[in-house]
C-alpha cells in the first residue's frame, strides 16, 4: 500500500510503500505533470516517520524508527536509540550521513527557495524534535561530473536554533512559514517564523491566545505523517491548525475532544479582525465510540470545520463578523463520501489529508450542489450565505449566474429578511472589483445588510474579543503587508470605512428639487461629465447584443444619479488610496458604475431571455401577456432596490417599465402606481403613447389621465402630439396661466400697444386682451 509521508512546497507528493522484499521505497509525485519518480530505496522494512526532499531532488532527509520497544528489548539492544535521522545523497546514490540517533521522534522538512531560482550549491533543512526544539542545518554541496553532487562539510554540519520550548508547531510549505506555540504563565503565545531565500529566519508574528494546551504532549501539523504514531496520539491531544488568505486573513482554529457525546465544540479566531468564534453545535447522532474530533480545511475564502457524519460549516474569512455568510450544511448536504473519517489535515489550500488511510484529495464546493442547496433552502440565513458563497466562488461562471438570476426572480417574496436583488448587486459588484486593488475590500460595501438577527438551528455561537497579533516586520510586501493593512483597519474602525450611500441621497434629492437657475452650473456641468464617461465606458464592457432596449435614451435624473455617485465614490476613495493616484480611481470609479449598469442589464436580459420577450415592447394597442406582467413584477422590485441603495439605474428603465405598465395594468391600477412614484413618466413613452393609439373613449380616458400628471416642462413638450379639443384647452389653459404668471412678476415691460377700436365693456377681459396683444407684439 502506497502511504503519503509529506508535500513539498512545489506541490510534490513524497509517499512510501513495500516492494515484494519488504524493502521500503521513497517515491516522488508531481502534481503538475502526473509523473513519478523514484528518490530511494532501504532494503529492510521500515516504518517511515517524516521525510522531505530538497528543491534540486539531490539531497533526501528520511527520520524513522530504528527499533520498535519490543524488538529492542528480544535484541537486548538497550543502548541502541529508538529513532534515526539520516541525511541522503541522491546522485550519487548510497552516500548517508547520519543527522540524530535520538530516543525522541524528529521530524525533517527542507526548506525551498522561491519559484524560478537557478539550482543552488546550499540546502537548509529543519529538524523538528519531540524534545520541544526546531533546529536549522545549512548543507552546501559540491557539483561533480553528470549532475552528482556531495555534501562538502566533512565534519559537523552548521546548525541554528530556531525555536524552544514549544509545545506545538504547524509549517506552511507553500509560503515557507513556521507557526509555533509557547506556553507562557496562564496563557499560550503563537509565534511565526518567516524563511526568505537568501536570509536567515525572521520572527514576523506574536499573538497571545486563550488556548487551554497539554504541555507534556508535543503536537505538530504538517511536519511528515506518521499514522501508526498519530492515530495513538490523536484521541488525547488539541487538535490546532493556523490558516492563511491571499488577502490577508489569519484564523487558528481548534477543537478539543469533547467530553459530551451530544455535542462538539469547535473554536475560530479571526486574528485579523480582532475576535473568536466560539461555536457548540448539538450533533444529531451519537455515539460514543466516535472520535468526536472536528477536522478543518482552508478553502481559501472560506474555513470548513467538518465532522465527518455530522456537518459541515463554512465560515466566511473576509466577513465573518454576520454569520449569514457563514454557509452551515446537515444530512446529506454536509456528507463528503471520501472523508468518512476525524483525522484529517489540510496541508495545501483547498487539498486535505486521510491521515488515516495516507490519501490526499482535492476539496472544492460544487457549483450544482450550491445550487440546488439555494434553490431547496427554507431559511433566510441559508439563502444568504449560499447566494453570497455562489457569488464568490462563481462569478464567471455565465450559466450559473443565469440560474441564480433566476432563482432570485422566482423568489423575490419569500425571502423576508434581506432583498435578493440588493444582494446580488452589490456582493457581485464587490468580487468583480476587490481583486484589482489593494484594500479595496475594506472600502466598498459588499452588503445591504447592517446586522443579522437569525439564528442557525442546533448552534450556539459565543464572539469574544482578542488581543490583536503584534508584527515585528518592516517593508514587508504580500501577505504580511496584507496583514498589517487589516489589523490597521481594525484599530481605526473598520465599519466606517465602507461607503454609505447617506450622502448621496440627500445630495440628489437636493439638487433633483432645486429650481433650474439656482443650480450652480459648473458642479451640474462636471456632475453630467461624469454621467457621460460611465455610458461610454459601459459601452465598451457590453459587446453583447442588446435583447432588452435599454441605454437608448437620456435620463435626466438617472444621469444625475450617476454622476453624483461617481463624484462621491471618487471623494471617498481619494481620502483612502491616496497612495494609488487619482488617474487610477477615476478608472476604478468610472468601472465600479458601469459594472453596476450593466449588472441590472444583466438582470433585465436573463429575465427577458426566461419570459420570451421581443425586443420592441413599446406597443400600445394591445393586452400585455403572462411573461410580461411577470417581467414588469421584477421591474418593480429592481426599482424598490434600486431606490433603497439609491442606486442609478439604466437609461431607459423607467420608459420600458412604464410602457409594460400601460400595457398589463387596469387604468386605476397604473394611476396608481404613478401617483406614488414606483412610475415615472418619461418624454419617450409618453409622446409615443399619445402618438400611437387612437381617441377611442377608452384611449382618451388613458390619455386625459397621463396628460393631468405630466410635470409642467414635460407636458409642454409632449402635449402637442395629441391633436384633442380636450388637450387645446389644457395647452390654451397653461398658456394663459403662464402669460399671467409672467405679467404678475413684470417681465413684460415694453409700451402698451394702442388700444383697439372696438373696446370691450368686460374691463378684466380688455385688459388681459392688452396684455396678451403686448406679449404677442414681442414674440
């Protein structure tokens, strides 16, 4: 049977098996090219406790069990030591030197240099001592002739002491980190050593935690996997992992072995936002010969804590302060037909370790089965976790956006506590856009939500606050700048870096009311300037065909909206990025408004796909159908969102909702809707509804009832398509009115023209008569 002993940093699996005269073999796996190789072999049985292999695969460090117990007591080789660790030339073969005879485990790892780097004449290596010490060794190597190297020290080799008294120990292969713990007085203090290619090791990280730990026991994770060993062991020991994200997140999650069969507890300590989770989850199922031990994954946005059976539970790392994003699956949903057993590991991003059978798997979260978890789902805090995990994890994925979009339409009333469209919107807004700049993520709002009420069933969750980590770094870049950055957020409260919308409503609703000339024109003229650059750069992001006719028009208000927002998100970024140039936020801001035009396109177009629109719905002469009404439902809904992220939407929605309006509700009905804002009466609807349908008694009852409702600017540009006595009177009417309001304030001051021959008797009559002759004289 082949078992897995250890991964390299390059993703290189290190296994062992038997050959047929029990001669131990060391074999080599690559990930990438799916090839083996051979590295060595003993010619005796052995059972291999840790072993690692260098970055040019010329140097082997191989530490196992010389004797058992037993066999050292019927050979009576008392003197003899337990444990061996040796270190191998590969090329050419058979050369070892022995590193430690010790009666306590050691465990070896080779450190690598980073990816690219020319083969190097030094290797460093760690040696892992039960005896609660770390030790670095420096090999330097000769070349010799067809690639062959040897060792060149021929006495001791160099070593430093890079950790004591440690009581637990973790190594990151992929970022060359060691994480340790040191029992200090009531307390433990996690420390990190960060390994560089051509410098010696650096303390970076030093965080106390309230971790309860069995200092007699020295535990390790990732240092090699020797089952017979750790399967004894792990019933009694903490079982601790530390987990690092791309962005900068750092969670030690733990799990002691729980005294209650009814129950498990399980423990995440965000130490980049300053707090723990504490969670007790009510199992389902007993059983007391279970080893009730929660195994943990990093799936890179997420950590699973995962009893095999029981659940799984996906905690969100960037937002985990709302455990509605937190994703808690039962039953079927939770069951991972290949990890049915408590000993696992995840030694890799999104990879973990059957300790107990040595088979390693990759772990990702199924598109369908998140799909149809959304779409079976019953509660509130299911639905948002799921949406917003759907979202992350798929975003450029067309077709599971399209079934999300329709899942939201079919169920926009029965979700109670969030609104699906605000969700959608804005977390997919804010994946598509976080990548592209550094602490982005703590400054765009990624959702509607300011708390979170609901409750899973079966879990209590306890939050208490920790003491933030201590870095001891200077002009460190990637994750530890990260780092830094997110734990400066926390000190300087986080919550109130993300944008608010607060200001942009009260500054459009200003400027919508303001009367025409007291509007200072140069902030209005820079306001629509903006407006203009988003439509031209969402142009050049829609190369689709439009199915839904948006975008054909001017919106006053919406294009107000627009540039208002971009103005407002501009200010907001400038006064956090500094550091990133303005050029470089107009763009992240001109890309962050356009996404979300065309998101609500995106939404309109899936809709319209569903419901078998035609393009050109604007027809006035006939019933709307089932799909339309449906479709105008929707609309109603995108606007209540929209109107409660006052948010801008397309140019044109409003036209295309009021026309399905007109076309699918009774006449009182659509009045009102219009007499409480949820339609808008627009120039190109209007004019073509009073240019399209004939004066039936029906039509003009319709049109009198729009014409009545027409803001004044409006109705004079419009009313003259409708050629009814009805509306001469209306327009006779207003003009009158306007002559009057105009002679009331004295705008009209040129010389009375002469009086007409013939004077009328009525005086009022005479003198409006004179005033209009006046006013017509100047025209």
């Amino acid at each position: 049977a082949l078992y897995i002993v250890n991964v390299e940093r390059n993703g290189k699996v290190i296994y062992t098996w038997k050959g047929d005269q029990r001669n131990t073999h060391i074999g080599l796996y690559d990930l990438q090219t799916k090839q083996n190789e051979h590295l060595y072999m003993f010619e005796r049985d052995l059972c291999i406790i840790s072993c690692s292999v260098n970055n040019e695969r010329t140097l082997l460090a191989v530490s196992f069990h010389q004797y058992t117990e037993e066999e050292r007591v019927s050979r009576l080789l008392h003197s003899v030591s337990k444990y061996l660790t040796l270190l191998i030339e590969i090329h050419p073969i058979n050369n070892v030197r022995v590193l430690k005879a010790v009666d306590s485990c050691v465990r070896v790892q080779f450190l690598y240099p980073v990816e690219g780097r020319n083969t190097s004449t030094e290797s460093r290596l760690l040696l892992v001592s039960e005896d609660k010490y770390i030790e670095q060794f420096d090999i330097h190597v000769v070349a010799e002739e067809e690639h062959k190297v040897v060792i060149q020290n021929s006495g001791q080799l160099p070593r430093i002491r890079v950790a004591d008294d440690l009581i637990w120990a973790q190594w990151d292969m992929m970022e060359q980190r060691l994480f340790y713990i040191v029992p200090k007085e009531s307390r433990s203090t996690l420390k990190c050593v960060q390994f560089y290619p051509e410098e010696n090791c650096t303390s970076v990280l030093e965080s106390h935690l309230d971790i309860s730990l069995n200092d007699t026991q020295f535990k390790h994770v990732n240092f090699g996997y020797d089952y017979c060993q750790d399967q004894a062991v792990a019933s009694g020991n903490l079982n601790l992992q530390v987990f690092t994200s791309k962005s900068g997140g750092l969670c030690v999650c733990c799990s002691p072995t729980s005294d209650t069969p009814e129950e498990v507890t399980y423990s995440v300590y965000f130490l980049h936002k300053g707090y723990n989770k504490t969670f007790r989850v009510s199992l389902e199922r007993t059983d007391s010969r279970e080893l009730k031990e929660v195994a943990f994954m990093n799936l890179e946005y997420y950590v699973a804590a995962y009893l095999p059976g029981q659940f799984l539970h996906l905690l969100n790392i960037q937002h985990p302060d709302l455990l509605c994003y937190s994703l808690f699956l039962t039953g079927e949903d939770a069951r991972i037909d290949v990890l049915q057993n408590c000993f696992i590991r995840s030694p890799l991003v999104s990879t973990v370790l059957d300790c107990h059978i040595g088979s390693m798997y990759t772990v990702s979260i199924s598109d369908s089965a998140l799909l149809q978890f959304l779409q079976n789902s019953k509660q509130d805090t299911e639905r948002l976790a799921a949406l917003h995990c759907a979202l992350l994890y798929f975003q450029h994925t067309k077709n599971l956006e399209m079934q999300i979009i329709w899942w939201i339409s079919e169920n926009l009333s029965t979700c109670h506590s969030f609104d699906p469209i605000q969700e959608f919107i804005i977390a997919s807004l804010y994946w598509r856009m976080c990548p592209e700049t550094h602490n982005l993520d703590k400054l765009l709002p990624y959702t509607s939500l300011l708390d979170w009420i609901g409750i899973i069933p079966g879990v209590t969750c306890a939050t208490y606050i920790v003491s933030l980590p201590v870095l001891e770094f200077q002009n460190s870049k990637g994750f530890w700048e990260k780092l830094n950055s997110n734990l400066e957020s926390v000190k300087y409260a986080e919550p109130h870096l993300h944008y608010h919308n607060n200001v942009l409503r009260r500054e459009w609703h200003n400027l919508s009311e303001e009367r025409e000339d007291r509007r200072p024109a140069a902030y209005l003229r820079n306001i629509f300037e903006n407006a203009k650059k988003v439509l031209s750069h969402l142009d050049s992001l829609d190369s689709e065909e439009r199915l839904v006719p948006l975008f054909q028009e001017e919106d006053y208000q919406q294009q107000l909206l627009m540039g208002l927002m971009v103005a407002q998100l501009k200010d907001h970024l400038m006064r956090h990025l500094q550091y990133v140039g303005k050029k470089k936020i107009d763009e992240i801001v001109l890309d962050y408004v356009a996404k979300l035009l065309n998101l609500v396109h995106r939404i309109m177009k899936e809709v319209w796909r569903r419901y078998q629109l035609h393009s050109c719905i604007l027809c006035f002469d006939e019933r709307g159908s089932a799909g339309e009404f449906a479709v105008f439902h929707i609309m109603s809904r995108i606007l209540e969102a929209a109107s409660g992220m006052c948010m801008p939407l397309p140019p044109g929605f409003h036209t295309l909702h009021l026309g399905l309006g007109v076309r699918c509700l009774p006449l009182h009905t659509l009045l009102h809707y219009i007499d409480n804002g949820v339609l808008h009466l627009t120039e190109t609807c209007v004019r073509k509804l009073l240019k399209d349908l004939d004066d039936t008694e029906k039509n003009e009852k319709l049109k009198f009832s729009i014409v009545t409702r027409l803001p004044e600017a409006l109705g004079q540009k419009v009313c003259q398509f409708w050629n009814h006595p009805i509306n001469t009177k209306i327009i006779a009417r207003k003009y009158v009115k306007m002559l009057l309001e105009k002679m009331g304030n004295g705008q009209c001051s040129s010389p009375i023209p002469e009086r007409r021959s013939v004077p009328m008797e009525f005086l009022p009559l005479n003198y409006l008569t004179t005033m209009l002759a006046e006013v017509e004289s100047q025209g």
